[in-house]
C-alpha cells in the first residue's frame, strides 16, 4: 500500500518465547534472501535473548532490523536475569520492545517502569517500540481510551526528548493471540487518539510511527495499513511462518 506520508512504516516480527537454532536460521535466510521493501518501509524481527548472537551472525548487514523483546531499564548491577541496553547494543540489536501486554500481565510491568525501559532503550541508541492497549474489559465498559491514556502518560518527557526516534505500538490486548482482530475502523481510531495524545506531549511527535498488532495476517495487513493513521505492524503469531510474515511485509 503506498502511503504519502512521511511517518517511518515498519512490520516487525515479535517471536515470543519460540524458535530453536535451526528454526531461526531457516526463517532468517527466507526473509534475508527476499526483496528489501521499498524506500521508507523496513522490516525487523524481535527475536529471545538468547538467539541474538545467532541472529546478529545471521543478518549482518541485510536489510532485516534486528530487536529484542524486552530490556532492563537499569545501566547494570545487581538485577539477575535482567538484559541491559548495552548488552542489546553489543549483539546488533536497534530495537527493543517495552511493555508487551504479555510482560504487563505476567511481569507486572507498570506503565512508569515501561517509560523508564523505553528511556533507557533511547539512551542506548535502541528504537523503543512501546506497547499499549486496552482490555476486553476496558473496551466493554467504554474505558478503552482512558487505559491507553494512563498508559502513553509516563512517556511524556521521553516523547518530548526523542520524539519521532521512538516508535508506538497500538495492541488490543483481547486480539493478541485470540484470532480476533480490531476491525480497520476500531484500529484507525485507536491511531488517531494516540496521535493526538502523544502530540498534546510534543508537537514534533505528530510524525511518530504507531503500528498496529494482533492477529494480523496477510489477509486483513492491507485493510490495516492503509489507515491513514496506521504505520505498519507488529505480528507475532504470523511471524514465525516466513511466507506469511513476507506476505504481510507486502501490504506496507
Ligand atoms: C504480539 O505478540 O505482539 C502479537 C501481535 O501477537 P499476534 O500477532 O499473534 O496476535
């Protein structure tokens, strides 16, 4: 979908806990060896921690942006089975996901620590890819916007200090893993509100990428992405299957 914007479009594939070495380096060399997207459009891979080494190996110079899924938002020290941001920096990673509703809900992540994650990615020289979304719960009772809202709010100062280098993801959290999907119509106006809510922050921060995730597939990325408030995707599930991450990869 060609889009006139000027907003940086991304996919960006969050593989969650799976893969093995073999598995990666199978899916890496499919979507290594396929056509780089075209001019402004890129595609990365969040990939375990401890596959980064192999993905670095894997990826060098290519065009797939390599990324992790969570960092710590301490420097260093004493905080066992924490990874930090130089640590990420070392083994070629430029993103880094933050507050994924799966760390929120299993990890307890508050949306203050999620900040200070996303400010330290940036401190780094790491893109943060900071996750937000309601609750069924949420959406049901009318409190979509609120829960984004309180979530967006720690971020203010680092949306004011890094602007268009940070990167928003807009994840439903009843669509993630579920099959079920926003329709383009709810999506776009989740995009429009955190636009809106992320300029009140920074003017500048207007041209921010804001991705849409959960259960995208190659059959509904196209409706998707070319919301206009819509900057591309991050895919979890599809991900894994290099022909279906490609074919979404396709629609941006
Ligand atoms: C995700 O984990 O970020 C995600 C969007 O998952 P899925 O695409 O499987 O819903």
């Amino acid at each position: 979908m060609q889009s006139s914007s000027a907003r940086a479009r991304w996919v960006i594939g969050n593989w969650k806990m799976n893969g093995s070495l073999a598995s990666n380096a199978a899916l890496l060399e499919v979507l290594t060896a396929a056509p780089r997207p075209r001019p402004g459009c890129s595609i990365g891979v969040c990939v375990p921690s401890p596959y980064l080494n192999q993905a670095q190996r894997l990826l060098g110079a290519t065009h797939v942006v390599l990324g992790a899924q969570d960092v710590s938002e301490h420097e260093s020290g004493a905080f066992t089975g924490q990874v930090s941001a130089a640590m990420l920096r070392e083994f070629g990673g430029r993103l880094v996901l933050v507050g994924h509703s799966e760390r929120r809900q299993h990890n307890a992540e508050t949306s203050e620590v999620v900040a200070a994650k996303a400010r330290t990615a940036f401190a780094h020289g790491l893109t943060p890819v900071i996750c937000v979304g309601e609750t069924l719960l949420d959406r049901e009772s009318g409190a979509a916007e609120a829960t984004v809202s309180a979530q967006l709010a720690p971020c203010a100062s680092l949306v004011r200090d890094a602007g268009t280098s940070l990167v928003f993801a807009y994840e439903p959290v009843w669509a993630i893993g579920t099959g079920k999907t926003a329709t383009p119509g709810e999506a776009q106006a989740m995009h429009a509100f955190i636009r809106e809510e992320i300029a009140s922050f920074s003017p500048n921060a207007r041209d921010t990428s804001i991705l849409y995730g959960g259960s995208v597939k190659s059959s509904n990325a196209q409706a998707l992405f070319s919301q206009v408030d819509i900057d591309g995707g991050l895919i979890g599930g599809a991900s894994l299957v290099a022909a279906d991450f490609l074919a979404i990869a396709a629609a941006l």
